[in-house]
C-alpha cells in the first residue's frame, strides 16, 4: 500500500547473553519511532555529539544504582535531589537534540532481575544487554517524542507532559547513519517536510503543523485550524515538536536517473509526434481544398496526441519498429521522482496470466503507462530490477471476454436474486441455510461497479458451508449456530441460483430458521425457470460457474470441456422441466421426489464443490440470451422489497407473500443490502 511503501521501516532489536555473549536479533516492522527525551540528570546518557549507540560503553548491571533496570531507567535519588535538578534546569537547561533522542533510543538497555531473558544457550534465565537499531530506514521518518506521561495507579489526570526544548534540523540534514545496524557506505540523510507541534499541558492544548512547500524549500507554512500563514524557517525551529516528520534525501546517483528519465521520455513523446504527423502528410491530397484543409487537420490530430486519441492508441498497440519503443507504468515513476529509492519496476502487476493487458478496453490500457526507449527500459530493469519489458500495449482479447461476462453475469444474478428473494420460504416448505461470511462477500461482489480490469474480478467463490456442521462429525449441524452471525435463510430459488451460479454447498435445508428445527430434503424441482437448458437460448452457459471461473467467458472452450450437453435440444416432453404446478414438495409425486432427494443428498455427502440439481434434462440448451450490446453493465440501483419485487414479476406470486402467511419472517439475502457491506451480521434477539 502507499502507506507502507512511505512509512514502513525495520528496526532489530538485539539481545545480548552476558553471561555467553551470544546475540539474537529480532526484526520488525515500524511505521514511526517513538523516542523518549533524555533527561539532564541521567547517569551515562549518550549526550555527546560523537558518540555512536554502537559504540557506547557496556555498562555492567552491577554498576547501575539501585533500584535501576537499566540505562533508560529513571535514577533519582531522592525527591529533593530531583527537585534540585529541576529547579536548576529551569535556568541552566539548554534542552537536547533530535540526535540526542535518537540516541537514547538506541542506547543499550539491560534485563536484570523480573525482565531476565532466556538464553538459548545458557538454558535459563539470566542478566542480558537489549539495544534497538535501524535495519532498514523508510522514504518517510516519522518521530515521535515521547512529551507525555502518566501514571497508571492514578489515571490520566495524574499524569504530565515534558516540555523541555528539543532542537531538530531545520534547513540542515538528519544523518541517521549512526543509527543502523550496519554502518552505509554513504550518508544517510534526511529534510525535514513538516512538523506537529503542541502547545498547552496535560489536561488541555492546541495543535498546530507546519509543513514545506514541495517545490521551494525555503517556504513553510503554518496551518493553524482554518488558519494557513506563511513562515520563515526561523519561526519552524523555535516550535516545541510533538511529530516529526523527515524525507530521505536522494543520491546524486538517484537525482540522475530522475533527470535521465525525463529527458528519454521528452525525446520519445517528440519521435511519437513526428511519426504521427509524417504519416499525416503521406495521405494522398486530391484537391485544392485537401491541401488547404492541412494546417487544420495538423491541429487536430496536435489536439488527438494530447488526448490520447485513437491514432495514439493504436500506435501504442502496434508500435512502429523504427521508434523503438517501451512502456513503464506511470505508478512507477511517480515513484522514481518523488522518492530516493524506487523500487523495482512493477511491470507485472499489469498483465493478466496470458502475459498481456487485462484491460476492457483501449482507451483503459494505454492510460497507465508513459512511453519510453527500450534502451532506457533495459537500463531500469538492470538497475532496479523487476519487469518484464513492456513493447506492445496490446489488450488480451481472452481477458476482454472473461470481463465481459463477468460483468454480464452479475447484473443477471442481481436481477433475479432480487425477483426470486422473499422473507419467508417461498414456494417451497423448508429454508436454506447459508453461511453468513459467504453473504458478506457476495454482497461486496454483487454491490461492486462493473469491472474494467482482470485483477478486479471478485467473485465471492463457492458457498462453503463446512463450517456450519461439527469438525468431529461432518453430516451433522453445530449445536451453537446463531442466525446472522453464522447463517441466514433463503428460499429454494435463491438457493438453487447460487448453486447454478457459483457451486458449492452442501445443502442444509431446515424447516425454522431457529433452533430447535427439522431437517428437509432439498427441493430440486424449485430451480427457476430461467436455469433450465432450452434449445435455441444461451442463457444457462452464460450464467454458469463453468464458463465464467472456468472457461473464463470462451465459449469454445465451454464447448470442448462439456460437449454438447447444454447446446442441443431434447423434442422429447418429458425430458424438460419437471411438473412445478404445486408449490410445496409434498404435492410432488412421492417416488419421483424422493428418487430426486436421494441423489441429491449423495451429492452432498460426496463433494461440496456443486450442489445443483441433477434432473436437468440432457440434451437442452439455455434459456434467455442475455443482450449483447450490453457491455457497460449499469450501476446496482437500491432494490425494492422483495416482496414487492415477487409481486411485479411475471405470473401469480406465491401464497406464501400474502399477508396472513404463518410462516416465519426470513433473513433474506437481499433484505440487508442497503447496510455497509463490509458490517458484520449481527445475531438476532
């Protein structure tokens, strides 16, 4: 994230064996460095200029005063003795450095008594030396002096806040050479580019920041509230910091690749736009009027190049061999010019598993991306590494059609989640559970805007509802299960609609939606009618978990891994879709649901992968094609109920809607899509 690509660093702290004087090391990773401000009255505080936190003496634990835990430890000896401290320091304290407070940071710290370390070696506990260093310093430092104290046994009120001057760098550079674990070759520097300074106590106080302008470093501003006055950095070094924050300065090497970089890329946008025109001017001129006409046609296509029209698009496409041409994300040199050490090129991160761009479109692929040399590319791949060389910004057609049905597929199952979803258990007689984290990510998808690039494809994955039944015995259900922190209930439609769109299972069909509950047979003769393979319509396949995840959208793929069995259609009548005229399983005839139920249910015991009903008939193709001149999927609008949504679809709506239904309220899948999808179901009272 760019958080971590600013912020993160890695200090090690080191543990020291005094008996042995064998060393671990511990690595972490940081986002700011709390440091503390030493006192004036400290025993062998690290105070001078010269000293390193490397180099510093090893003071014994026998040698500390008494009571003391180490050298960070505080060593008054008694109250008097301190308040004479303090009161001198009121007029002769000139107060510390940043780098003093680094250093105190880094200063060694020894684990005696209660904080004795176990040693590997020795086999027990024993008296140790702790000291933290830098293993890897961040583009952004942040500082954070610790001003703040307060005591536990007497809560926040007791507490106070040190205000004692801290001076920091203003104009001049941090080194933090001193500070790593391994001493550079060269200086590490850093400028200060803001600060956060408070002002009051305790109790109360006020936050003030200051902060450089990007381009003139002689500028800072102060921002007070709505306040923002300009400063002279003279007013910035007499702020009392609370947060400091510091930007690595780069190498000369660095500050010539940036320029480097930027001239490559001037002189290859020049080749492009004489390319452009020289074959502008080749187009043969018929009249008077055509070579009249040139000046203006020059224009345009001056205005097409800055805009990136199709000429330039498809150039980009298919460059021309004599511009020699290459492509680094514009991501990446951002990077390059703001920050001292770049990282390597993140080339792949824009190429789909066939090795080309997983974009929708032309206009979204070339977007990205500045055109450079492919000498120049060659260089930065060699230099920082990463890659792989980009010559062609050219679309995976493969990706283009698995985007599309994607998105098409999800605005078709949006749609009939909300036509078939009721509060109660629709045409059939049982719920359908379904475990609730698989609903929170199927709303996350179904909610999303339609996707222009392969890597934003979220598809929330097969219903997995192992976790609702018991480790120790799989075929039965949880004895704890909570409605919406673990499951919600829909009908048979909806159920058999996940299951034809995204597999999984198995079915846990339940007469309540609260225990104590009776279990069901699933109702497979419940599949809605627009499933239901019918010749002459595709709409089955492109709705199907096979030709979305599997085929990706290929429907000659689809073809050679499942034959012919949803293309061609069965004349015989029996073979479609079974006698739906009752609406509850037990008006079906006894033999053919319970042949169906049987299968059905050792289906379930055998594998969770897909779960939707086997009596489709062989031999039929899909229903409904879904319209082809709808590539740009419309945005989810908020649904109606779903009530009234059964109300509005074609044919009489269920018995079950009425309003005298005894049936009970559901937790429809689609009741709670208004809510946050990201909000954890809550458990119903």
């Amino acid at each position: 994230s760019i958080i971590s690509e600013l912020f993160q660093g890695k200090v090690v702290s080191c543990v020291r064996c005094l008996q042995c004087n064998q060393t671990s090391r511990t690595s972490e990773a940081v986002y700011d460095v709390s440091v503390p401000i030493p006192t004036a009255n400290e025993p062998n505080s690290p105070l001078s200029a010269d000293s390193s936190p490397v180099s510093l003496p090893a003071t014994s634990p026998a040698h500390l005063p008494s009571g003391s835990v180490g050298v960070r430890s505080s060593s008054w000896s008694g109250v008097l003795g301190g308040l004479g401290s303090k009161v001198k320091s009121w007029f002769y304290d000139k107060g510390v450095s940043l780098t003093d407070c680094l250093k105190r940071y880094c200063a060694p710290e020894y684990l005696t008594g209660k904080e004795q370390y176990y040693c590997e070696r020795c086999k027990r506990k024993i008296d140790c030396e702790k000291r933290i260093l830098f293993k890897d310093l961040p583009e952004i430092l942040c500082i954070h002096l610790k001003r703040f104290r307060f005591d536990n046994a007497y809560g926040w009120f007791a507490g106070s806040k040190n205000s004692r001057v801290v001076t920091f760098p203003v104009t001049t550079p941090l080194d933090m050479s001193q500070f790593m674990e391994e001493p550079p070759n060269q200086p590490v520097e850093y400028r200060l580019i803001g600060l956060i300074q408070h002002i009051g106590s305790m109790g109360g106080g006020h936050y003030i920041a200051y902060c450089q302008h990007k381009r003139r470093a002689q500028d800072w501003y102060e921002f007070d509230d709505v306040q923002v006055n300009p400063v002279m950095p003279e007013q910035v070094e007499r702020a009392e910091p609370y947060v400091l924050f510091y930007q690595r300065v780069p190498t000369r090497a660095a500050k010539f690749e940036r320029q480097t970089f930027k001239k490559d890329m001037r002189g290859m946008q020049e080749r492009i736009n004489q390319y452009l025109l020289s074959m502008s001017r080749c187009r043969p001129q018929n009249s008077m009027s055509d070579r009249s006409s040139e000046d203006t046609n020059m224009q345009a296509l001056q205005e097409e190049i800055r805009n990136q029209g199709p000429a330039l698009r498809n150039l980009f496409i298919s460059p021309a061999p004599e511009l020699d041409m290459a492509f680094v994300s514009k991501h990446w040199y951002v990077r390059l010019t703001t920050m001292s050490r770049p990282g390597p090129l993140d080339n792949k991160e824009y190429l789909c598993p066939h090795g080309k761009l997983g974009y929708s479109s032309a206009e979204l692929a070339s977007e990205p991306f500045f055109p450079i040399s492919k000498n120049l590319s060659s260089q930065l791949i060699s230099l920082y590494g990463g890659g792989p060389e980009i010559t062609s910004l050219e679309n995976c057609p493969k990706c283009q059609a698995h985007i599309l049905a994607y998105n098409l597929r999800k605005q078709a199952e949006y749609e009939m989640v909300t036509r078939y979803d009721t509060k109660d258990t629709g045409d059939g007689r049982g719920w359908y559970l379904v475990d609730a984290d698989w609903v929170d990510h199927w709303k996350r998808y179904v909610k999303s805007e339609p996707v222009t690039n392969y890597w934003d494809m979220c598809s929330p994955g097969p219903i997995q509802n192992e976790k609702l039944f018991k480790k120790e015995d799989p075929k039965q259900t949880r004895d704890n299960l909570r409605l919406k922190a673990d499951y919600i209930g829909v009908n048979a439609c909806v159920w058999w609609l996940f299951m034809h769109v995204h597999g999984g299972g198995p079915p846990v069909v339940r007469n309540d939606l609260e225990m104590p509950w009776q279990e069901i047979s699933p109702e497979t003769h419940l599949l809605p009618d627009e499933l239901r393979p019918k010749e002459g319509d595709d709409f089955y396949m492109r709705t199907s978990r096979e030709f979305v995840e599997e085929c990706g959208g290929d429907e000659e793929l689809y073809k050679s891994l499942y034959g012919t069995k949803h293309l061609q259609g069965d004349a015989s009548p029996d073979s479609q879709q079974p006698d739906t005229s009752a609406g509850d399983a037990e008006n079906v005839p006894d033999v053919e649901l319970t042949e169906e139920a049987a299968t059905a249910a050792a289906d379930a015991d055998a594998t969770v992968t897909d779960s939707r009903p086997d009596d489709l008939p062989d031999g039929s193709p899909p229903r409904a094609k879904l319209p082809e001149e709808a590539v740009e999927v419309p945005a989810v609008e908020p649904l109606e109920p779903a009530a009234e949504a059964v109300e509005e679809s074609a044919g009489d709506p269920p018995a079950s809607t009425s309003p005298t239904s005894a049936k009970p309220p559901s937790d429809a899948v689609m009741q709670e899509m208004d809510e946050p999808s990201c909000q954890e179901p809550q458990s119903s009272s």
